[in-house]
C-alpha cells in the first residue's frame, strides 16, 4: 500500500471534461497535481502510456490506477474507496 495520497490530473484548458473533473477535485478539497498538457506537450504521451488511450483527463490514484474521462460519480466512489473523502 502506498503512502502517498497524491492523485494526478492530466488535462487541459480545452477540455469540458478536464474542467469539470478539475472543479469537482476543487469543490471536494482534494489535493491533486494538475499537469496541463497545453504547456506541457510531452505529458500528453505519459498520459497515453499510463492509459492506452488519447482521452482526457486521466487521473491517476495513489493506489497507481487510473480513470479515462470518468464521471463525477467514478471519481467520488473511487475517492471514498481510497479514504481520500
């Protein structure tokens, strides 16, 4: 088990989802390491390798596993198994 409860967020501006999901970690308190892919271009093929997929956000969990484009209801479920809420 990790000790980290360190989640990573990869998105960008432009993006309606990356937005929401964004506010909603806002609006819950939850500390979070937003990687903007506009002004970090390389990130986006971390992004990629972490979820096989070009999708975004992708959010990535203390316990190393990942959401793709997850509704609000995905990322406060996976938030209260982790005891991050």
């Amino acid at each position: 088990m990790t000790t980290s409860s360190t989640i990573t967020m990869y998105g960008a501006d432009w993006c309606r989802d990356c937005i929401r999901t964004k506010k909603q970690l806002d609006e819950l308190g939850v500390e979070y390491r937003y990687v903007d892919l506009v002004a970090d271009p390389a990130a986006a093929d971390v992004a990629r390798d972490i979820s096989g997929r070009t999708n975004i956000p992708v959010v990535v969990y203390p316990d190393s596993t990942h959401h793709v484009e997850p509704s609000n209801a995905d990322v406060e479920s996976k938030l209260r198994e982790l005891a991050l809420l």
